[in-house]
C-alpha cells in the first residue's frame, strides 16, 4: 500500500484539500512537488470513496516583497503594493502580476494532470467579504494572537500590535502599515517609511473600517482562516513551514485558540535537490519548472516527485547527467513490474500505485498501460541523432509488431522530450559527434581482423553493385561483409563506432553511415584501417 492509499483509509466522511501559493515571480520545478502530492491524496481519497474536493488558493493580496521581476522604474512605485494591485510586467494582457504569475503555474498544473475543482484568488474573497468574519475574531482577540506568537514561536509583537495590514489609502501599499488601534468598527493605522527593508510607506496615517478588501491578515491568520472557512481537511505543507515554532505551528494554534477549530492534517513533505542544492523558490538556473517541463513528460515528472515518500528529500540534478534518462528507465521498471514481468532491482513499496499515480488519467485501464511497449528513451535520443532513420519502423522491430495508437503517442512524446533533452541537459557524451576531422585517436585500439573487416568494408562500397544507399543496404552490407571476414558482428559494429564516433558503440550503424556523405565513409573506412595499423599511438 502507498503513503497517499494509508492516509485515505485513516480518514471518514467527506473531505477538503487544500493548497495555496504566492503568485510571486517564476515557478521553480521543486514547487510542483506539493501541487503533484495534493493530486495523489485527492486520487486515494476518491478511490477509497471518500467525496473530496480539492482546492487551490492563489494569495494574491500578499505584498509584493522581491523586486526581480519588476521593470527598473516600477520598483519604487510597486514594492510592499499587493500582488493583485500591481499591473502586469509583461506586455501579453493579464489582468495583474499575480494574474500573470499564477497563470504560469496554473499551466503547469493541467499538463501534470492536477485539475482543482476550484482555484480561488484572496483577493477577490477579500473585496466580497469573506474574511470580514475573521478579520473581526482576530481583531477582537488580538491579544490571544499576540499570545500565540509569544508561546509558539517566540515573536514578541508591542501590546499596541495588531493582526492585520491596512491598504494604505494614500499609496496604496500594505506591506507598510501597522495598526495600533481597533475600536470594534475601525482600525487605526500608521504607513511607516522604515517599517521593512524592503518597501518604503508614504507617512500617511488614518483609521479605516478594515473590511471588504481594504485591509488583509497576516498570513498565519490567513492560513487559519482559509482552513474555516473552506471547512479544509487535509493540507499538505513543505518541510520549511513545519518546523517548531514554524509557520505551520503558529497556524495550527491560531486556528484552535482564535479561530477554535482543529487544524487539517498535515503530510509535510521535504525539498527536491537540484545538484545537491535545496531548490524552493527564486533562486537557481535552468530549474525553472516551464523548462523542464519542455523536457521531461508529465508522468515521468509525477513520477519524479512520487517515487520517495514525502518526507524523503528529492535529488534531482539534470544537467549534463543521465538524470532524466534514469527517470525514464524507472517509469519503464515500474511499469513492467506493474505488469507481472521481472525486473533488476529492488522495488518501492506500493510501487503498483507508485506507477498509477504517475499516470495522467485517474481512471486509466492499469494494466493496459502497464503491458504498453515503450521505447528506452536513451535509444531514442541515439537513434534522434542519426540522419535519415526511420525511428518508428525500427522500433516496431524492436517490439515484434506494429505500435498501437497509445504506444506511437508514447513514442512521438518521447521523441519530442529527447530532442529536447540533448538539445539542453544532455551531457556531451550522450551527443553523437561524428568525428569529421580526422580518424579519432580510439580507432587505434583496433585489431587486425577489424581492420581486415573495414578495408573490406570499403571494398564492398565501392565495387559492384555500388555504395549502398540507405540504412537498410548498409547494414546489410555490413552483415555480409563481417560474415566473409569471420567476424562476429559485434566486433564489427564496434570497429565502425570507433572508426566514426571514437566510442564502442552506438546507434545502429548501416542508418549512421547512410546519414553521411558515401565518399567520406569509404575515406574513413580505409584511413581508419591503415591509422590502426601503423599503431601510431595518437
Ligand atoms: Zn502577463
Ligand atoms: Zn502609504
């Protein structure tokens, strides 16, 4: 049994999970772990017949607190404004940043198959009055959350604090202002210039009736919030936030002691590692998730985040490795394990529900999927790299029968995401450079019965009935050929990897040599054979 199959069978009734997130600028691919971990609970809740419903949150009111994204003479005017307030930065009509941001994600999540049932934006629950309840319990109770505060995490706020951030009226901002007074109906508040490093408020002070979008919790309160008014059951939280005294713990007292409501519960999930590094949020190069999107397929990416448990970290380092290429060798293991056939290795626990999960349809035929015939995707980008190949008809003899209509999708998907790959993180061994300029240095480990097959090679080619044209004819020819020489075809595939690629293997070799110019491969036939035979060491 799978982690996410164990938690639904602990719960009864209907349930609720929840997730949010700050539309603040580009979407890293470790992001998507929670969003992927949110899915599976819903699938294992849903298929254990327990009626959920799964929403995701965009914090849209939050203040907008990283400049990166921001053009250089928007910085001043933008920083500590609400992420909603601020127009779009980019000139291709979203109603917002935030809009423009959480569209980014929003993407993301339907090609990984994660389909909420609702997304809703804190701004518009703000401006129709849906926290106004709870505005009123925390400014009403403010003490108790200065308390909370006190207990939980050590954060000791002045008496006069209270929890809530007024829009200024005057600039607009709200990462700026503190409120020092509530009198039941109105708030009274400050814009401080010096209030945070990094936004800087107008002077204006004033007093304001905190309601209907003109004022917004600070975000442990809004978190409690949410989980009351969404009635949510389960949430999971990255490990960040669930730490002692952490966020998750604050918004857990929060919503007992203020809000007097148990909390959901938690499934707390650790990082995905790119290159050993922690990646969660803003930094980092070439993790950004629409890239590697464009890369990895979407239930090889399911896979990636469900393989470990939540609580395992993910290390993940795509550049220059076969990172991506093992992703899919294990999509593969699993799924010819899901079918009953014997796999190397040991495999993960539940590891059928493992390769359920992966798959984009909730309510795809299991075993139908798992018995489809996938191409090994490091064949594939060999086989990508070799000019005039027909790739479908040699993976249809690989298979011993014609693709059906799923398995030809599998493999234009998997086309498409190994071009891809050699065209970004593909390491520079993977590329198949045919050696132009010369006999490459390791064609010279070659014996004397594979030079004897070259030369004779070269013969062959250049005799009657002409140089074979096509993959088909050269490898025939190459098989005919290694036959009279008494050459075990291995041996002889392997002289032609050398003497072309300076390697001892590759894709098949008759589609390498009818990609390439007929009077070079005779050229390089015999130099290949005579730079072999003189030993010359380099
Ligand atoms: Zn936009
Ligand atoms: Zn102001």
């Amino acid at each position: 049994m799978d982690w996410a199959d164990e938690l639904a069978a602990r719960v009864s009734g209907p349930q609720v999970v929840n997730d949010s997130k700050t539309p603040s600028g580009t979407v890293h691919v470790g992001s998507l772990r929670g969003p992927v971990i949110l899915d599976v609970i819903t699938r294992a809740l849903r298929a254990a017949d327990r009626p959920t419903t799964l929403l995701y949150g965009v914090d849209d009111l939050d203040p907008m607190d990283a400049q990166a994204l921001l053009t250089p003479d928007a910085v001043e005017r933008e920083m500590g404004r609400p992420l909603a307030h601020i127009p779009d930065q980019e000139p291709d009509g979203h109603a917002s940043y935030a809009r423009h941001h959480a569209q980014v994600f929003i993407d993301t999540f339907a090609g990984l198959g994660i389909r909420p049932d609702r997304y809703y934006w804190m701004s518009e629950l703000y401006a129709a009055g849906e926290m106004d309840p709870y505005i009123r319990l925390a400014l009403d109770r403010a003490e108790r959350v200065r308390e909370v505060y006190r207990r939980v995490a050590n954060v000791r706020h002045p008496d006069a604090w209270h929890p809530l951030s007024v829009i200024c009226e005057s600039c607009g901002r709200l990462g700026t202002t503190i409120v020092s007074r509530w009198d039941g109906e109105r708030v009274y508040y400050e814009c401080r210039p010096d209030l945070v490093t990094w936004a800087r408020g107008c002077g204006n002070s004033g007093s304001v009736a905190p309601f209907g979008g003109r004022a917004k919790l600070p975000w442990n309160l809004e978190w409690a919030a949410q989980w009351s008014l969404f009635a949510v059951t389960i949430e999971p939280c990255g490990k960040d936030l669930a730490t002692a005294g952490g966020s998750r713990d604050r918004s857990d007292a929060i919503a007992r002691e203020v809000f007097e409501r148990e909390p959901p519960i938690n499934v707390p999930y650790e990082f995905l590692n790119i290159g050993g590094r922690k990646m969660s949020t803003s930094k980092g190069r070439g993790a950004a998730a629409h890239r590697i999107v464009e890369v990895v397929p979407p239930e090889q990416l399911r896979l990636l985040f469900l393989r470990p448990r939540p609580g395992s970290a993910i290390e993940f380092d795509p550049d220059g490795t076969d990172a991506i290429p093992r992703l899919f060798d294990e999509f593969d293991r699993l799924a010819a394990a899901t079918a009953g056939r014997d796999v190397k290795g040991e495999l993960p626990a539940g590891y059928e529900a493992v390769f359920a999960y992966s798959l984009l349809d909730p309510a795809g035929d299991l075993a139908a999927e798992a018995a489809r015939f996938r191409p090994a995707f490091s064949h594939l980008a060999l086989l990508e790299q070799v000019a005039g190949v027909d790739v479908r008809a040699q993976v249809e003899a690989e298979k011993g029968s014609p693709l059906d209509v799923a398995e030809a999708a599998i493999l234009d998907e998997r086309r498409r995401a190994a071009r891809a790959w050699l065209a970004t993180y593909a390491p520079e061994r993977s590329r198949l450079a045919v050696r132009q300029d010369g006999v490459p240095p390791e064609a010279h480990a070659l014996d004397s019965s594979q030079r004897a097959f070259l030369r004779a090679l070269a013969d062959a080619a250049t005799g009657r009935p002409g140089t074979p044209v096509g993959g088909d004819a050269w490898q025939a020819a190459i098989f005919a050929v290694a036959v009279d020489a008494d050459l075990p075809a291995g041996r002889a595939f392997a002289a032609l990897y050398l003497a072309f690629l300076g390697r001892p293997n590759g894709p098949r070799a008759g589609w390498l040599l009818a990609g390439l110019e007929p009077a070079f491969v005779v050229r390089r036939l015999r130099e290949a054979a005579d730079a072999a035979a003189t030993g010359a060491g380099a």
